[in-house]
C-alpha cells in the first residue's frame, strides 16, 4: 500500500506540471521528501527548492529548477498532502512489524556463538534497520544466508518464516529440496514415461528460491555462470527450476554444517567447464581446417 501511495504522490505532481519525479530516482528519498515537505510548508520559488537538494543527487540545481516550474493549485496540494501523510503512516506500520520481527526473532535460540552485535534502534535508519535484521538472521541460521549470490535480505527472511533455522528434519539436501517441488518427479507407468518435470506445490520457500535464482542472470559469479549455461541450454523456466534446486542445496548444507559461504569451492566445476569449452573450440577448428593457439602473454 506504501507504493500505491507513492504513485499517488506522483500523479499529483503529474497534474501540477512538476517534473521532480522524473528528474531523481526516488521520490520518497532525502531530497524529495525535502522538496515535497518544503512545498507543503508555502514555498514556491523553484530555485529555493533546488537548493533543499543533496549532495549526491546528479541532477543540477538548475535542471531541479526547471522540474519545479508548475502549477500549484490548491486541490492538487491537498492531494499531495493526503498522499504523502497516507505513505509516513504505512512507513511507520512497516517500522512498526520490523521492530516486532525482530523481538519475535530474538526468542529463537543462538545457532552457534557469533560476536555480539550491539543494540540498534530500528526506527533511527533504514540501513541500520535492515543491518540489525541481517545480523539476527545470522545469529538465529548460525551463518550469513545473505552472502550467497541471488539471496537476499527479504529472501532469507522468508526462508526463515516458513522454514525455521531447524533443518534437522530433513534427512539430506535431495529431501529438502523435493519437500520444495524442485526436483524431478516423472511419471512413469509400466517403463513409459508419462509426465517429465516437477511436482506442484505450493511452498512460499521454493518461490523465494526461485526468485533467488532469476536473480541470478546479472551475477558475475560461479553460481550466475551455472544459471546462463542452463538458461542457454534448457530456456529460462527450467533454469530457474535447476538454479532453485541448487541454492536450496547449498542453504541445506551451510545451515545443517554452520559454514560460511566460500565461492572458492566451485573454481573445480569452473576449471572443468572451462576445459570442455576449450576441448569444443578445439574439435570445431578442427573439422573447418584450423588449429588453436594460444595467446602468447607479453
């Protein structure tokens, strides 16, 4: 709802002629609130406004100007005013579920004996908001589920809330990912195949993984190789399903181990594609009459 009302703020700029969404990033940022706040207040110069800017924002003061030569009637102004309160309200409801998650988070047992974090106030920051989750998370798993590629924050929270720290219950890796529905379950009656593919259930964990998982087409990693080789190979629905069936096995074993994540471990299986690629370029420079060779480093 918080992003229905964001929308709502941008709507009524759209009918003040205000182009400031348009010109940063992030309306519900420090220098939009600021501006947004600064026109609530009365003020209407646009180069005064330009100035409430930050720092970091690339947009000039002038082009800011600019964005805010409008139409500031009085309707449109009470809408802005209405729309921004309705967002502050659901802001602070989620600040409100934050500090409740992690009150409902430090009831759960410490995993392993990780050093103490010390006591920060959600409600000051976002950034320290979603650093003191990170930290209860790893202090409730035993490890850091976020430093493995494609897992997010949100994502590792939900793995949590539907799975629990405790994986204990499933025997191997192979169970807990085919409790989720990601792996193979063919139908096969008297030797002939009837259905290829995977079951269908419905678990909130293994459409966070999946999430996971398509999050990793961009990823300059190991794990992003394995998903754009099998994307390539297999089209991206079943690459999502393999790139799921393998973040699951690794949360498996880091939670169940209490190791960290270390991307090192897949240099084997990237040395191994690597020779196959080679091997292939080889065989194909063959068959049209050339011979690889290698650059020559200076």
């Amino acid at each position: 709802m918080a992003a229905t009302h964001v929308q709502h703020v941008q709507k009524a700029l759209d009918q003040m002629n205000l182009q400031l969404h348009h010109v940063i990033s992030d309306i519900t940022g420090v220098t939009g609130l600021t501006i947004i706040d600064a026109i609530l207040a009365g003020k209407r110069d646009p180069q005064e406004l330009a100035k409430l800017r930050s720092e970091r924002i690339k947009a000039t003061e002038e082009v800011i100007a600019k964005s805010l030569v409008g139409d500031y009637r009085a309707e449109h102004l009470f809408t802005l005013d209405q729309s921004l309160t309705a967002y502050r309200r659901y802001q602070k409801l989620i600040e409100h579920c934050d500090r409740e998650i992690r009150r409902q988070l430090e009831s759960f047992n410490t995993a392993n004996d990780p050093p103490a974090f010390p006591d920060a106030d959600i409600s000051t920051s976002k950034p320290s908001a979603l650093m003191s989750l990170r930290e209860e998370l790893k202090r409730a798993f035993g490890v850091d589920l976020t430093k493995i590629p494609g897992i997010q924050l949100g994502i590792a929270q939900t793995l949590f809330g539907e799975i629990g720290p405790d994986l204990s219950k499933f025997r191997s890796a192979s169970a807990f990912a085919s409790w989720m529905g990601l792996c193979p379950d063919n139908d096969i009656s008297g030797g002939k195949v009837l259905f290829v593919g995977t079951r269908k259930v419905k678990c909130r964990a293994a459409t966070a993984l999946r999430m996971a998982a398509q999050c990793l087409h961009h990823s300059k990693t190991p794990l992003g190789d394995f998903y754009r080789r099998t994307r390539t190979k297999l089209g991206a629905p079943k690459a999502i399903t393999a790139g799921a069936h393998k973040l699951a096995r690794i949360v498996f074993h880091l939670v169940t181990t209490k190791q960290e994540f270390d991307e090192s471990r897949f240099a084997v299986d990237q040395q191994r594609f690597r020779g196959r690629q080679q091997a292939k370029l080889r065989a194909t420079a063959k068959a049209l009459g050339f011979q690889l060779v290698p650059l020559q480093t200076m």
